[in-house]
C-alpha cells in the first residue's frame, strides 16, 4: 500500500511540474507574441502591387489615408477558393454592372484577396481581371495564409471606395443586401445632418459602421449547422461580451460595411490576423465612439466552410493577445 501511495503521489507531482511548466511556456508564448504586434507590423509592411494583366504594366496602388476614387469598394479575402469564388464574383460584378448602368454616379472596384491559396484560385482571380480591366477588379496576393483578418485588412487599407464592403468568397450572403447597410448607414447620417437629405456625398468623412447580421436565423441556424460551428457560434457571443461588452449580436457575419473614414481609424489598427478580427473591430469601434448598426441580412449556409474544431484553440489564442495588449497598454491605438 505505501509502495502504491509513493507512486501515487510521484505521478501527481510529475503532472503538477508538466502542468506547470506548459502554463508557464504558454503564457511566455502569448506575451512575446503580444509584444511582437505592438507595432502592427507597419514598419515592415510594403504596399502591394497591382499589375495589369493585359498590359503587364503597373498600376498605382492606393491607400486608405488618400481621397476617395470610386463610390464603394467590394473586399473579398480568399483561400482556397477556386470552386465558390467564381460564382460570387459574377453575382457581385452582374449587381455592381447593373446598378452602374442605371446610375451613371456609381462607381465600384473589387478587390480579391488571395491568401496564400495553395490550388487555383490566384488564376481564377485574374482571369476576372483581365475581363473587366484592372480599374475595376484589383488582385491583392499573400505570400503565405495569414487569416482572413489579415486579407481584409489589406483590401482595406488598399481600397479606394467612399464605403467599403467586406464580404465572403462563398457568397453566402446575397450581394444585393449591401443596400440594406448602405440605405442605413445614409439615413443615419442623413438624420444627423451630416450629408445632405437628397445626397451621399460626404459620407466617406463620417466615422459609421454598419454590421450583418443573422441574429434573426439563429433558431434555424442552431437545428441545421454542425455541433463545433454552434459551440463557435456561442462561443464568440461570450467573448465579445468579455472583450468588448454589449451591443453586437452577430459578430461572425462575413458582411459588413464601413465608411472611408471609420476604415481608417480601425484598420491601421487591427491586430487580430484570423477568427477574433471581428471582436477586435467591435472593441475599436467602442474606443472610437464609431456607431455601430446591425441589420438582419439573407444568408444561406454553403458547403466548403473553413471552420473547423481547430478554430476553437486559435479563437481562445487571439483573445488572449487582445486582452493582454490592450489591458496592459502594449497595444497603442492610433487616431
């Protein structure tokens, strides 16, 4: 019995030290990588290029701080995507061609943002290009997978619309829903007597964000979607209310819409590379005092998700290096 007991005891020591020892290194590891993104990188990041793919020439690259050139920019990161994208970028081009046509004002670009895809989805991508010319559908490529956090901050910051539009490559969410947003975003303004009642102009100056949202498909979404999405899903909701308070039902919709003016404080902000990006926009909006809208939007489920169990571990990691960074004060933000 005191042989078992000795044991016993070495076998709890020895899984109190590994414990230990893997808290420790764990949070060391969070630590260095926090202090590691206090600058955001800005210091070694270079702008990308744009090359036309007809002519081969290069093409001027934009900035978030320059004025505006188009009325609305489409941003869509993209990794893997060869399959979905396609259909996506002919329903958001035939909506974007169409609306044009009948409003000779309007005016689009597209940015796709290629993440690092490993099968066709860069050649797809240009293929677009060459169709509609480089004015108006732009490629952005990563060397390497990033997140989608990072794409769209680089589509962001490289953007030239008045209102800039983030969206999936699934098309999960029909494109002619950007109306809703920005119909609500030019009404809130227009109440506030920023822009004028018969006009938008002005609008990419006022610091407003309006978000999609699927808060009202959640009974249907919970009955239809697999259990580690909904622990996601349920997930994400505790963590904007740990990380950034009320007010956001729907953080995860890959929708949302923001003038010029909001972009530029949030985006050479933004930290977060991967699945909690849409946390931290929540938390700088607050900071910011920027207005947040939410509007419920169509959305269907498409197969081919990158969601997995795996996001679990990656989610918990991101809110810890955006606790520490902005409770300690390492991460600065800029106004």
């Amino acid at each position: 019995m005191e042989l078992w007991g000795w044991r016993w005891t070495m076998m709890f020591e020895l899984v109190v030290i590994v414990t230990l020892v893997i808290g420790f290194g764990l949070v060391v590891a969070i630590a260095v990588e926090t202090f590691r993104r206090r600058f955001n990188h800005a210091h070694l990041e270079a702008h990308p290029i744009f090359e036309d793919p007809n002519s081969f020439e290069q093409v001027q690259c934009p900035y978030i701080n320059d004025p505006a050139e188009k009325y609305i920019s489409l941003i869509i990161p993209a990794y893997n995507e060869e399959y979905r994208l396609p259909a996506a970028l002919d329903e958001a081009l035939n909506y974007l061609q169409q609306r044009s046509k009948k409003d000779e004002s309007f005016s689009y670009e597209i940015i796709i943002i290629d993440d690092g895809s490993s099968d066709r989805t860069k050649r797809i991508a240009f293929d677009f290009v060459r169709k509609n010319k480089v004015d108006n559908v732009r490629v952005i490529l990563q060397r390497k997978n990033q997140g989608k956090g990072e794409a769209i901050r680089k589509g962001m910051l490289h953007s030239r619309g008045e209102l800039l539009l983030m969206l999936d490559a699934d098309g999960a969410t029909k494109v002619d829903d950007l109306e809703k947003l920005e119909n609500q975003i030019l009404a809130v303004a227009k109440t506030k007597g920023q822009v004028a009642s018969d006009s938008s102009k002005g609008i990419a100056d006022i610091p407003i964000v309006a978000f999609g949202s699927r808060a009202h498909l959640e009974k249907k979404a919970l009955a239809t979607r697999k259990w580690y999405r909904n622990f996601l899903m349920k997930g994400f909701h505790v963590i904007v209310l740990l990380a950034a308070g009320r007010g956001v039902r729907d953080t995860q919709c890959g929708f949302k819409m923001f003038s010029r003016a909001a972009a530029r404080k949030l985006f050479t902000n933004i930290r977060l590379k991967r699945w909690c990006f849409d946390v931290e926009l929540v938390y700088l909006c607050k900071y910011f005092h920027i207005p947040i809208l939410e509007i419920s939007v169509n959305w269907s489920e498409i197969p081919g998700s990158k969601v997995n169990p795996l996001s679990i571990l990656n989610m918990l990691w991101e809110l810890a290096l955006m606790s520490l960074g902005y409770r300690t004060g390492i991460w600065n933000i800029s106004s």
